[in-house]
C-alpha cells in the first residue's frame, strides 16, 4: 500500500454574482419615452456609455440586452425627431394657411347666408333695405346669430343677440334708397369690420348679394363712388390686432 498522502478536492469556487448595470436599465426606460424631449437621445447616450462599461467589465457587470435596446431605440427615435424636425417646418406654415384659407370660405359663405337674409327682408318690405343687421335677426330673417360671427375673427367679447351690429363681425352699409342703385354687383353693403383674413382686404357682400373677397384699396374707392348712395357714411375696415 502506497504511503502517498492522500490530497482532498477543493470545493469549486462560485462565481461572483454579476451585477446589472443600472446605466442599461436607465437607457432602455429614457429611450421608451422618446416623445419627451430630449429623453430619447438621453437614452441612447447611456446606452452607448453602459454597453462600453460592460464591454469594460470582464464579466462584472450584465444588462448588456437593454443597453443594445436602448440603443437602438433611442438611436432610430432620435433619427426620426431629426427627419421630423424640416418636415414640421415645411408643413406647419401650409397648415396654418389652409386652416386661414378655410376660414376665410366659411366667412364668405355666412355673408352669403346674410345676403339671402337680407334679400327676403326687401322681398317682404317692397324692396326697402332692412334698417341694420339686427331687423334681420328681430324679422327671423336670421335664425342663428352665430353667423355674424367670423370664424378668423379673435375676439373676446361674446356676440349679443340683442346688439348684433355692435358686437358682431361685419359693417352694414345701408343703402337708402335701393330702387336707385344701377350697378348693384359694384355697390359694396356689408365687410369685415376687421381684415382679419389678409392684410390687403376682406369679405365683401355686395346690393346683387353676390361674394368676394376684396383689396382695401378698391373697397374703399367703391364706398367713395357710391358715397352718395350711403344712408351713413360708411366705415373702413380696420387692421386686425392679430396679424
């Protein structure tokens, strides 16, 4: 028998507990909420920083799988916010025109709703012209009020039933003696009091009771020629407090 010492195994040794690196985590949560600026380049910058610290770590540190997540994340939201940026800057100025364009159609087609009101009064009044938009809405003429209302106009101050020409949109010209008129498609009757769609002009309703939009230079020549024509000396739109 062998006097060899016998040697007795050490018992394997167990590996340190890898700890998950808290940068990862934070990059993957930042880079989720990239619609908050600047969250999400915050995340892909702590994604880059933690996948090198564990690169780093020989084995240390773990959480490699959210840090490559958060990359990724944030690097193609952050991409996006970037593409996204001269694209709102091409469309939001389109956007607001068409919206101003929009308004602009609704105005003229309440003033054209307040031409047919006014041409009924005439019909029921043997062609005299109602006294003031609020004969129109008194008669019934108008049911709803709201379309003496300018869709582009910003104003405060709520729209009285009951003082409609005061507080409402639109300036009403009447003419006095209508059986008079010889061009009424070149007599202007009711405008924006304000220039509320473009700074060159407003809606203008005419004594034929059609609708266009008109240069302020020409509206006023047009109240000029037909000065003699005016009950009142009318009123020129003002510039909007808006533009």
């Amino acid at each position: 028998m062998s006097d060899r010492p016998i040697v007795m195994a050490s018992p394997p040794v167990p590996p340190a507990e890898q700890k998950r690196s808290k940068l990862a985590l934070w990059s993957l949560i930042l880079s989720i909420f990239f619609f908050i600026p600047p969250l999400g380049i915050i995340g892909l910058i702590l994604g880059i920083v933690a996948l090198v610290n564990i690169s780093k770590s020989g084995g240390a540190l773990g959480g490699k799988g959210l840090a490559i997540a958060g990359t990724v994340i944030g690097g193609v939201t952050t991409f996006m916010m970037c593409m996204m940026v001269p694209m709102a800057a091409v469309l939001f100025p389109a956007l607001s025109k068409a919206r101003e364009q929009a308004r602009a159609v609704m105005c003229r087609n309440d003033l054209m709703q307040v031409g047919l009101a006014i041409g009924m009064y005439e019909v029921d009044n043997g062609g005299a012209m109602p006294p003031n938009l609020q004969a129109l809405v008194n008669g019934g003429y108008i049911k709803g009020v709201v379309i003496l209302r300018c869709p582009a106009a910003a104003r405060t101050a709520a729209l009285n039933p009951s003082d409609v020409d005061a507080t409402g949109d639109y300036y009403y010209a009447r003419i006095a003696t209508p059986e008079s008129l010889v061009q009424p498609g070149s007599v202007p009757i009711v405008w924006d009091k304000e220039m509320v769609h473009d700074m060159t002009g407003v809606n203008v309703l005419f004594a034929d009771l059609h609708v266009q939009f008109m240069e302020i230079g020409n509206l006023i020549a047009a109240i000029q020629r037909n000065s003699s024509l005016y009950e009142t000396p009318p009123q020129v739109p003002q510039p909007s407090p808006s533009n």
